[in-house]
C-alpha cells in the first residue's frame, strides 16, 4: 500500500490521529479515491474525530454520544455486573464515549480501553488522571491488531469481562467476516464477553437484520449465553467460551 497516499488522507486534522493500518483498511474498502476512502472513515470513526462530541465532563459526555445517550446505565450494569459475579477486569474494545462510563462501574474496578480515535484517547486519559482512577486507561490501538489485544487480554487479571458495545458493524464493514474470527479468538482469553447490537438501524434494514441474524447465529453455535435482553434500543449478550476444557483449564491455571 503507497504510504504517502495513507499520508494524504492522514492530512486533514480530524483524521490526523487515526492508526495508519486503520486508513490503510479502508483504502482497501473504498479505493484510491481520497474522498470515498474520507467518508467512509467519517462513518465508522466520524463523531469523534473532532472535539466537538466531548462536550461537558466525564459522565456528560455519555449523555452527548448517540450510542450511549441512550443508556440508563445505573440499572444497565446492575444487570451486567450482577451477572457476571466476581470480574478481575474490563476490557472495552471500540470503548468510544463509554469509557466515561468509569465512574458507574465497580469502584476502583481494573479498566482497559482500546480505541482508534487519538482525541479520544487523549481525553479519556486525561478525564481517568483528574479524577485520580488508576486502575483505568485507554490505549490506542487499532482492534484489527488481534496479536495486541490478545497480548492484551492476557495480561490482564481474571475473571476477564471484554465489552464490545456496538462496534460489530464497524468491525464487518472494514472485513467481512473479520468478527468471528475476532470472537472466537478473544473468546479464548476472557471469561466472559459482554457484546451489544443497535436493534433498529435507520437504513438498510434488510442487510441490518440479515447480519443480526448472522452474528446470533454465529454466538449461538459457538458460545454459550449466560443473559440476553433488550433495553431502550439494544440487545445486550453475555456470553462465555463454550468449551468447558477451556474454562476449567483457565480455572486450574
Ligand atoms: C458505534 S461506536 C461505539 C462506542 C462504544 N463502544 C459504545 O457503545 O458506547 C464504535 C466505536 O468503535 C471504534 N472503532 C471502530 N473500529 C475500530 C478499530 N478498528 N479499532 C479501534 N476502534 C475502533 C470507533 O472509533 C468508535 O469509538
């Protein structure tokens, strides 16, 4: 792939601090057209690429992003965390505005972002140090570097919760079928997964609900479902590794 075309969409400011691989994959989606490879970045990554979006402070900034705006997330992660019983540590992968979430989770809970927009990550960063949360950081990363989040996971403490609210259908768009690779393999090194899906897209509804239907399936032959529910416009599932060997081995270990 010629770097210096990487460079050219990489110039203009919003998209300036995005990972390299993560422009690279969408000039393999959209082609060498800068302006087509500049949308489509716009729709997967677009909200956040300016500061605009993170108005107010911590928690406000939930109440500004449309996928978490939403969220009730008192009674949200009530259930969750009421679910999973003892958690070592969340991993937030695509964590976008929800990291400001922090402050809602268990108190002093390990917590480990990982996100492609640089602004974000600089301001969840600096939101985690002023309030003096130590146990909590995002990383910059892109999630397509699977070796890295695997990398990740690993180093973090068990039980491990992986978060992965609304960021399928980023995920898809870049590679098809790139998300149950990614499952299967995170699915390894988590003891449990907490995934969400919007329940209505605005557009295309046939395809939303063909690859809802794909990606249920999928979770149904390979994981098992520990809750499934709906609340204001999503679907929430927490799953876990199938494989009981898995698990005991994790356990023994
Ligand atoms: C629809 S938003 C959901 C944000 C958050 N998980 C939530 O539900 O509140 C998707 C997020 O995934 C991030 N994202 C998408 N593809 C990514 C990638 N390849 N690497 C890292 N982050 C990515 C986007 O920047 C965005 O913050």
């Amino acid at each position: 792939m010629d770097k210096e075309f990487i460079l050219e969409v990489k110039k203009k400011r919003e998209f300036s601090q995005l990972p390299d691989s993560v422009v690279e994959r969408a000039i393999s989606v959209a082609g060498e057209d800068i302006k087509e490879v500049r949308s489509l970045l716009r729709k997967y990554f677009g909200v956040f690429l300016t500061n605009k979006v993170l108005k107010g402070k911590g928690i406000e900034i939930l109440k500004s992003h449309k996928s978490s705006m939403h969220r009730e997330y008192g009674p949200l992660y009530e259930l969750i965390f009421g679910k999973m019983g003892d958690v070592g540590a969340v991993v937030d992968l695509g964590c976008g505005a929800n990291c400001f979430s922090y402050e809602l989770m268990p108190k002093g809970i390990n917590y480990v972002g990982v996100e492609a927009v640089g602004q974000l990550v600089d301001s969840a960063n600096r939101y985690f140090k002023e309030g003096g949360f130590e146990s909590a950081h995002v990383l910059h990363r892109d999630l397509f570097d699977l070796e890295f989040i695997l990398k990740t996971l690993k180093q973090m403490p068990k039980p491990r919760a992986i978060f992965l609210f609304q960021v399928v259908d980023a995920l898809e768009n870049l590679e098809k079928d790139f998300s149950k690779k990614f499952l299967l393999a995170i699915g390894e090194e988590s003891e449990r997964i907490v995934l969400s899906l919007p329940v209505r897209s605005l557009s295309g509804r046939t395809r939303f609900q063909a690859r809802r239907k794909w990606i249920l399936d999928f979770i149904g032959e390979n994981f098992e479902t520990i809750d499934s529910f709906e609340t204001n416009g999503e679907r929430f599932l927490i799953i876990k590794n199938k494989f009981f060997w898995g698990l005991f081995l994790n356990k023994v270990f």
